[in-house]
C-alpha cells in the first residue's frame, strides 16, 4: 500500500508538472519509477508530447482557421471543437478519422505521440479521405493540360485545346459561384489562368532568310 501510494504521489506531480510546460522536470520525476515494476505501466507517459487537444489546436492553427471554421468542415458544434481542444472531452474515432482528412494526415498519425487513449487508437482505420471533390477535379484538370502540353506539334492541338477550354471552362465558372472559402477562390483563379495559358495558341518561331 505504501509503495502504490509513493508510485501515486510521484505521478501526480509528474503531470502537474507536465500540464505547466515543464516536461523536463516531469521526465525526471517519472524516471524514478524505472526500477521499480510500475514502469510498464506508465511507460506510455514518456512518450506523450503534447495532448490531443494540443495537437489539434495547433495544426488548426497551422490551417488559419477558426474553432468555427474547422467545426464546419468536420460537422460539429464550436464548442465541441473548443472542449476538444482544452481536453474537456476525448474526440471519437469518428471525429479523429473527419479532423485527419482535413488536416491531409492518417489518423493514426494524427494521434501518435498525445495523450488519445490506447484503445481508441487501436480501433482508428489506417487510412481517410484527405481530399475534397474540387481538389480532385482540379488534379484532373492539371493532367489534362499536361496531355496538351504533350501535344503541341500535333496537327490537331487546335481543335483539342479549344474542346479543353470549352469542357472545363464552364465548370470552374459553377465552381467559382459555389465556393464559399477564400482559399478555394484562389485555387480556382489559379486554375482558370493555368488553363487559359495551357490552351493559348504557340506562337511558331521565326524564321528568317539570309542574305543572298
């Protein structure tokens, strides 16, 4: 009982300590439990970098979003994501493997290294949808002006760069309409002009006669 106590009191302070930005002093708390046969079962403290709500604070950060900005593209509440954040509550699965995708990470890598519970990790999926239908579209355009690119000295580059401009040209109009976010405007802009070059006539180089 004694033991269990002291290996308690060693712990909490080990997190107090944590919580306060001062991980070094933490580690040197929780190396003191090394020898003894509560190791294995607080080893996985050592490993904790930051929490989960840390985590995702920072990468939302990183995005330039707000809590409501990323709240809407993960289908929550803005108080969901502010709990989430201060480590009132655990995101689920589901909301790990949403905040993945739009952070372009694995879920499991969006985890590893935070305080998200072992067992919620285990039942992750390996994999999520990182892209959005209009950065799918938008790769799709970019290959088909490489195809044209390809394509120059074909006879008929002409009649395919004008079918190009006509395909997509009105669909990036609609997407231009629909886009409610600023960085999707300017994906698009980008697009319109990469496309508008893509399918500009090339000029043939000039040739000029010698003098007799």
């Amino acid at each position: 009982m004694f033991q269990y106590t002291v290996v308690d009191r060693i712990l909490r302070s080990a997190v107090a300590q944590a919580y306060t930005n001062n991980r070094y002093a933490a580690r040197c708390l929780l190396s003191s439990l090394a020898a003894g046969p509560s190791m294995l079962r607080y080893s996985r403290l050592m490993d904790v970098q930051e929490t989960i709500g840390e985590r995702i604070a920072r990468l939302r950060e990183a995005h330039g979003w707000t809590q409501q900005a990323l709240a809407d593209r993960a289908a929550v509440s803005r108080v969901a994501i502010s709990h989430i954040e201060m480590d009132l509550s655990t995101p689920s699965e589901r909301t790990i493997t949403l905040l993945s995708g739009l952070f372009k990470l694995e879920p499991r890598d969006l985890v590893a290294n935070t305080s998200y519970p072992r067992a919620k990790t285990e039942r992750l999926p390996f994999v999520a949808c990182c892209y959005t239908t209009l950065e799918l579209q938008l790769a799709l355009l970019e290959r088909d002006m490489a195809w044209l690119r390809r394509l120059q000295q074909s006879p008929q580059w002409s009649r395919l760069a004008d079918e190009l401009l006509k395909a997509w040209s009105p669909q990036l109009a609609a997407w231009r309409r629909e886009a409610l976010e600023q960085e999707q405007q300017h994906w698009i802009a980008a697009a319109r002009r990469a496309l508008r070059e893509a399918c500009r006539q090339p000029q043939s180089p000039v040739v000029t006669k010698g003098c007799e």
